[in-house]
C-alpha cells in the first residue's frame, strides 16, 4: 500500500483551494444541487465528513439553516478557512480529526461527504460504511458527493481527457490544472458499481446514483 500524504497536500494548497475549486469542477452546480436535494427537509442534525475549506458547507447551511452542522476535517488550515466562511456559534461544531478513526455525533439525519472519499483506500471506504450507518436514525441518509474512476481502463483514459478538456474549457489556467493533478497523485478512485455494492453490504436500503457526470457522481444510501 503507498503512503498516503493527503493531509500533507491540502494543507499545503489550502490558500489557493477554492479558488481553483469551481473551475476544476465541470457541472459542479449540478453535482453540488443534487447532493443537496437528498438531505431529508426536515433535517436537525448534519454531519459533513471531510468539509475542507467549507465549501459545500455554506452551501448546507444555506439550505437548512436551523440545523445543527459538525464539520470534520483532519486539516487544520483548511478547517480554518470553513471557521473564517461560516464564522461560530451554537449551531456549528467544527472537529479537527481523520473521520475514520473518531466517533461521529448520532443520531443525526444525514451524514455527506463532498469530494473527500475518493482519497481513501478501498478498504477504508468499507470500514467507514457501518460506522456511517450506525451514527444514523432511522430513516437518515449517508450522501456521497465524489470523484469517481471509469468501470474500465479505456473508460478511465476518457474520462481524464474529458475532464482536461472541460476546465480547460471553463478557463481554468495551467497553473490551476497543474495543482489539481499534484492533488490527485493522492486520489484512490473508485468506479460506482463496487461502492453501491459496499453501501447495500452496510446495511443501507434505497440504494442509488443520483446524478453523474464523466468521473463526478453523487451516491446515497438510507438507514431503513
């Protein structure tokens, strides 16, 4: 197994993060408006695993704005940024730690992760599933919002090509591609079908791909 230096990555590019985040993205409004569509409305208790700089976060506290958010995240420059995006208070808890290896707070409605998955092993990504499950009421859904890999190694090569083209497209400068692919040494992708598999071996009903586009999907499972 190679060593995984995730950590040591996003905090030396968490300066320039969000910046680069929405050309790096194709189709990011989409993939960010239907991993919110699958939070339950009614929603008190939000868990964000891997919540970065706080991105996809305003976008939750956005759409439910009395609900109770923890943000987990085991980089302190970038939780910085989510604390100076979101600011304190009574209905925000932000937790600097590897969600795979802390309790997280149950029972809550949903737990999601944006863009974060991916930077596990594939074991990993098993072991987290009951761990997510068990932190759910019943009812509550585990959404994944995540870079993904092609099924095969050709759909893969296209996949990449597509994904150059497209921000390249959407103006992103060499620079920003540059940062992305040093990012992505760390990514460990992996195609839908093993995950949606993973996910009904948890425990989760309802089962599904909500929404994809090239190597960006949106996941989700309920806890029945």
């Amino acid at each position: 197994m190679r060593t995984n230096n995730t950590r040591a990555v996003f905090d030396a590019t968490a300066a320039t993060y969000d910046r680069d985040r929405m050309r790096l993205i194709p189709g990011h409004e989409a993939f960010y408006a239907a991993a919110l569509e699958q939070i339950p409305s009614e929603a008190t208790c939000i868990v964000e695993l891997g919540a970065g700089s706080g991105l996809f976060s305003s976008m939750i506290r956005a759409a439910f704005p009395k609900a109770h958010l923890h943000l987990i995240d085991f980089s302190q420059p970038m939780l910085d940024l989510a604390r100076q995006r979101l600011g304190d208070g009574p209905s925000l808890t932000y937790t600097l730690a590897d969600y795979t290896t802390v309790p997280l707070p149950t029972p809550c409605d949903a737990v999601i992760s944006a863009l974060s998955i991916h930077h596990l092993e594939d074991e990993q990504k098993r072991v987290i599933l009951p761990l997510i499950f068990a932190a759910l009421r019943p009812g509550g859904l585990f959404i994944n919002a995540d870079h993904i890999a092609g099924p095969t190694p050709e759909l893969e090569t296209l996949y990449q090509q597509r994904w150059l083209s497209d921000v390249r497209a959407l103006g992103a400068t060499e620079q920003q591609v540059a940062d992305s692919l040093y990012r992505q040494q760390e990514d460990r992708r992996t195609p839908v079908e093993p995950q949606l598999a993973w996910l009904r071996e948890a425990g989760f009903a309802d089962v599904d791909c909500w929404y994809k586009a090239s190597s960006f999907a949106v996941l989700s499972g309920v806890r029945g």
